[in-house]
C-alpha cells in the first residue's frame, strides 16, 4: 500500500508546515494554511537513493551558439513582447485579471499559428467547448484548425497531446483548474499547481513544443498559488488593463529568450485585440495642453519610448492629515518628490491634497517620471501652465539635483517624432547627444521651480491695513451711525417678525 503523508501548505506562498496554524509566518496572511494529502510511492526511499546517475558530457564555454528558432504569429506586439516569437520547448505563464482579454488574445495567437500550417490545441479547464467556439465566431476564426478540449487531469492532457502529430503550441486554460492522480489535494491548491505544472513543463521540454499557460491572480495583482511555478517556467506575462480604457498592455516580467520589461499595448474593439503600433499617439490623444498640472514624460518600456501625459492636481486641504491619490505612479516616489521640493526648493505642501494620475492607464516604474511629475505639482499649485510642446525626463535626488537617465536619445526622437520642440532633460546627459529639438538643460529641481514661478501669472496685491488711528476714528464713527440709525436689514427683520406675530 502506497503511504499517505500529511502536511499543511500555506495557499498564498506555498510554505510547507507539520501542523496547521492560523497566520503564516512567510507571507503574513491569515487562514491561508491548509492540510493537504499526498501519496508517496511505494518503494522505500532507501531503495530509490541506491541508483547510480548517469554522467553527462561537459561542454566549454567558447564555440557558436545557434540563436533559437521561433515561431511566430504574426501579431507584432505579441511576438514583440516575447522576443520575437514563441520559442519551441518553452513554456510561458500569463496572468491578468479576470475579463481583461487573456483568453481572446490567446484565442487569436492559435488562430495566427494555425493559419501559418502549425499544430495547435487549445484545452480549457474552465469553459465548454461551444463557448470557446462562441468567442471564435465573434472574432472571425471559427475557420481556423485549433484542436479544442475541455479537460482538467494533466495525465489525461499530456496522453492526448502526444498520441497524435507533434503539437508545435499548447494552450492551458488556466492552470489552476488542473489537477494530477498522483495528488489528493483539490484542484486549484498548492500542490495540484505544482504538480500539474510540473508535468507540462517536463512535456514541453521532451517533445519541443510550446505550452502556454494561464494563471489567475490576486486582489494586488500578483499571479495566485506558489512562487515556484514562475521560476519553472521561461517567461512570466502579465496583461493589465482598466475597464474604463480601451486599451490593454501586455508586459514582460520575465523572459529567457528575450528582454525583460517589454510591453506590447492592444485596443479592445468588437473584433477582438487589435495591436497598437504607436502607443504614444494613444496616451497623449485628446489631452488639454494648456491646462496647469499637466506634464508629459518621454519614458521607456523596454525597448521602446512611450510618450504620457502626467496629470496632478494640488488643493488647499481642509483636514489634520492632506491626502495623496496616486493613479499609475509609486506612492512612495512621490512622497519623496514632495518631499525634497520643501526641503529643497521652499515649495510648501503640507497644507495641501496632492492628486497624480498617468492619464490612460499606464503604469510607470522608472525613477526618470520624477522631473516631470515635479513640474506638474509645482504647475499645479501656481496656476502657470507648462510649455504644450516640450517633453520632461529626470531622475531627482534627495539633495535636489537632477540625475541623468539612459537612453535619452531615443526619448527625444520619439518626441520629435510626435511634434513637439522641446525637452527639459538633465545637464549632466549632454555628452554625446544629438538632440532632434531644442533642449534646456536644469541642473536642480530649484532651477526648475523657478522657471516655472518665472512664468506665473500675477496675483492681486493684498489689501494693505489702514493705520492704526484712521481705523480707530472709523470704528468710532461707525458705533455712533449704528446707534443712530439702526441697518435697514435689522429693522425689516423686526417688522418681519412682528407679522409674524400678528
């Protein structure tokens, strides 16, 4: 009889305990720890660590590598994102929310690979077969020769997959829905995740295709289940999105055939994803360029420079503690931000709600938004609208200068590509640059504070108190008028009340 062992893993971070307890010391969260059973083999652990390996033939590190073939789709920001193509005997893992668009894209990828004469097969764990057909109709590839199932044991997948012609691309729809006989635990738990991953990753490198997986994620946006499925697999996507957007961005967290950080940016239309080629265009449409609080920011993805526009909006506040609403940007940056501009540049807002957004959507990561986020705020509080045709980029330290970023050249040719004439950039990134527009250089974010309160317009001059002795003779004067002759408004309100009365 095969011996069962117990254990108790925690569902967020995959840890691994001998009795059950209520808050998980790995990732902190609580009744996440659950008991689940496996079944060991049935020959000894003594016997199985008696067998000899088998060596293996060193290689050297000098001689010529063979760049790896692809296989591509056809859908340029897909195949950007993923190096140029999908990879044979890799194994990818895509998260997003859920009704973000994975299924579609994954849905169109088949089709492509299909049409291009290769063998694929689309296994839903989590819709029927008519539905997956439905969604091929509306977006036109009901023609196309994807192999469907709908099937959730991962032995009976793999027998399937390697009983017929050699299989080029597999999709799995979605790996939490699969589950392994050589466990016990439910499906969707740690170890039938890892199992069932296990057993497609060793497919995928034994018969050289290509398996896609999809995974679901949690309420911050990580993928759910345990940490070690993303370092089994070659590459980690993730696809975000907002409902109240159009778009959908595609991003790479991790690749081995390709570079990280990349993003491939798509339009939710009634046909499906269709690819956006310059993503630039679509952030910046329909912005108001001569509104105060509005920066935009020549930033990178990757590979590519991607123009947004930064919006901030700075109020009087009327409670103890101002509020700080940030929409796409690190909340912790820009309390910095905020920080060296008092500390720095005499820009006072702590009696003020601060408001940033990265309009569109997009989320940014580099450290290279901080000029510009800087010239939004102090735009913002001034009232002094910033140049519509210049471009900000620059790293701020915590002694007020401003640091130079990589790749400068490429942000400025995108910006003259899209029209505008100016750049506000670092003075420390000059050497070697060629730049398509005219630049000002700032060595501070002083200097840039005084720019931009240069360009204010005027406010009224404060009413200047009258001396102490003509307002002491109008309050005299003004006590006698009041006893003489009481207001009209006092006296139609006693008449008032008397008809009231009346």
């Amino acid at each position: 009889m095969a011996r069962r062992d117990t254990s108790f893993i925690c569902q967020s971070c995959g840890a691994v305990y001998a009795r059950w307890q209520g808050k998980c010391e790995g990732c902190g969260g609580w009744n996440t720890i659950s008991e689940e059973v496996a079944v060991a083999a049935s020959v000894p652990a003594a016997q199985r660590s008696g067998r000899k390996g088998r060596a293996v033939v060193l290689e050297k590190l000098e001689g010529t590598a063979k760049p790896a073939p692809r296989l591509v789709s056809g859908i340029g920001e897909l195949d950007r994102v993923a190096g140029g193509g999908f990879v044979p005997g890799s194994i990818l893992l895509i998260g997003g929310d859920p009704g973000i668009g994975k299924s579609t894209l994954l849905v169109q990828a088949s089709a492509a690979l299909a049409q291009r004469g290769l063998r694929v097969v689309y296994v839903s764990g989590e819709e029927a077969v008519d539905q997956v057909r439905l969604r091929a109709q509306r977006l036109g590839l009901e023609k196309a020769e994807v192999g469907l199932a709908a099937e959730t044991n991962a032995e009976n997948i793999i027998a399937t997959l390697s009983g017929g012609p050699p299989v080029h691309m597999v999709v799995i729809d979605s790996i939490q829905t699969m589950w392994s006989d050589s466990v016990e635990s439910a499906p969707g738990t740690v170890t039938q995740v890892r199992t069932s991953a296990q057993l497609l990753v060793r497919y995928a490198k034994q018969t050289g295709a290509c398996v896609i997986l999809v995974g679901h994620v949690t309420k911050d946006g990580q993928i759910a289940g345990p940490r070690v499925v993303e370092h089994m697999v070659d590459a980690v996507f993730s696809f975000e999105g907002d409902g109240g957007h159009q778009f959908r961005i595609l991003r790479a967290q991790k690749n081995r055939f390709g570079p990280t950080d990349e993003i491939g940016v798509f339009e939710m239309t009634g046909r499906g994803l269709s690819e956006v080629a310059n993503p630039s265009e679509l952030f910046l449409s329909n912005r108001d360029a001569g509104a105060p609080g509005t920066a935009v920011f020549a930033g990178m993805e990757g590979t590519r420079p991607v123009l947004v526009e930064i919006q901030a909006l700075v109020a009087p506040s009327s409670l103890g503690t101002p509020r700080r609403a940030v929409v796409g940007w690190d909340p912790n940056r820009l309390s910095m931000v905020l920080a060296v501009l008092d500390a720095r540049c005499g820009v006072r807002l702590g009696g003020h709600d601060v408001y940033l957004n990265v309009a569109g959507g997009l989320k940014i990561g580099e450290p290279a938004a901080d000029l510009a986020v800087a010239a939004a705020l102090v735009s913002s509080l001034t009232g002094a609208p910033l140049p519509a045709d210049a471009v900000h980029f620059g790293e701020a330290s915590l002694t007020g200068a401003v640091r130079p970023v990589s790749q400068a050249q490429a942000r400025l040719k995108e910006a003259a590509k899209l029209g505008f004439a100016s750049a506000i950039i670092p003075s420390g990134g000059l050497d070697g640059l060629d730049p398509p527009v005219s630049v000002r250089p700032v060595s501070s974010l002083a200097e840039l504070v005084a720019g931009i309160a240069a360009s204010a317009p005027r406010r009224p001059a404060p009413h200047q108190p009258a001396p102490r002795e003509t307002r002491d003779s109008a309050m005299r004067e003004a006590r006698g008028s009041h006893d003489r002759n009481p207001p009209q408004r006092a006296v139609e309100h006693a008449e008032w009340g008397d008809d009231e009365e009346r």
